[in-house]
C-alpha cells in the first residue's frame, strides 16, 4: 500500500489545503506582527494587542494541522474543515461587527455616528463569505473527494491492525 497520495488526491483538496496554509500564514504574520508591535499597539484606542497576538496564534494553530490533514486524506479533515469554516466566517463577521473601527461617511459634529456598525464594503465581504462557504461545501460533497478520504480511511485501517499485532 503506498502512502503517497499526492497522485490520487482531487485538485481541489490540494487548493482547498493551499487556501488554508495561506490563511494560517496570514495569521500567523498577524501574530508575530503584534508581538513586534506591541508597544504601539497598546497605545491605540481600538483592539488589545493581546487579542490581535492570541486571535492570530489560535487561527495559525488551528490552520496548519488542517492543511496537513487535507493533504495526506485524513478521515477527520473534511469535518475539521466544515467547522473552521464556519468558525473563521463567524469570528469574522462578530470582528468587524463588534471590534473594527469603520468611520461613517458623516460630518465630524455626528460623533454618535463616527462608529459605523458595519464596514462599506460589507455588500462584498458578505458575498465573497457565501462563495467561499458554498465552494467549501461544495468540494467536501463531490464524489471524488468523499473516495478520496474513504481510500485513505480504508488503507489506514489495516496498517493500524498491522501494529497492534506487533504490539501483542
């Protein structure tokens, strides 16, 4: 049985698991970023450096095992994927709803309004959220990619029998 399943796994897994590497590699800039930073960060009014440094460190850590399941077939992958998914999308949304700092497009005497509860290109971030999600939804159900990890789940059963004979 051979381990290498580079020749067998969908593209879009191989893209799905490169689109997650690319997130945790952003978060974790984000982190060493406020590590560095943290100094300056502490005398802006807006967002802890100490959200900033454990949001980014907790997204890196939650995205690299994923990706690395993602590629070697791993049958708990696709569910893995599933719920980060929706976790980053709702950690997202309650971001900019509730910690980001979105200047309305008002006079400077409306202070009241200065705070805008939504960013302006929320019309975007909310359809390219609905994209991602259905096209995640979408890869995890096709038939290949559901052989893909079921072959993967299929050939791990018997190599783990194999040690647990070894073991006795």
């Amino acid at each position: 049985m051979s381990t290498n399943t580079s020749s067998h796994r969908p593209l879009s897994i191989t893209i799905l698991a490169v689109l997650v590497l690319a997130l945790g590699g952003l978060n974790l800039l984000r982190f060493i970023l406020s590590l560095q930073q943290w100094n300056y960060l502490k005398t802006l009014p807006a967002v802890s450096p100490l959200y900033l440094a454990a949001s980014g460190l907790i997204w890196t850590l939650a995205c690299l095992p994923l990706a690395w399941g993602l590629l070697r077939g791993l049958p708990w992958a696709p569910r893995l994927m599933q719920a980060l998914a929706l976790s980053y999308a709702l950690y997202y949304w309650l971001d900019q709803i509730f910690l980001s700092d979105h200047p309305a497009s008002l006079p400077a005497e409306n202070s009241v309004f200065q705070h805008a509860f939504l960013p302006a290109n929320w019309p975007f971030a909310a359809g390219l959220t609905f994209i991602l999600l259905a096209w995640i939804v979408w890869v995890l159900s096709r038939p290949p990619v559901k052989a893909f990890f079921a072959n993967r789940q299929a050939e791990q059963a018997p190599a783990e029998a194999q040690q647990e004979q070894e073991v006795v």
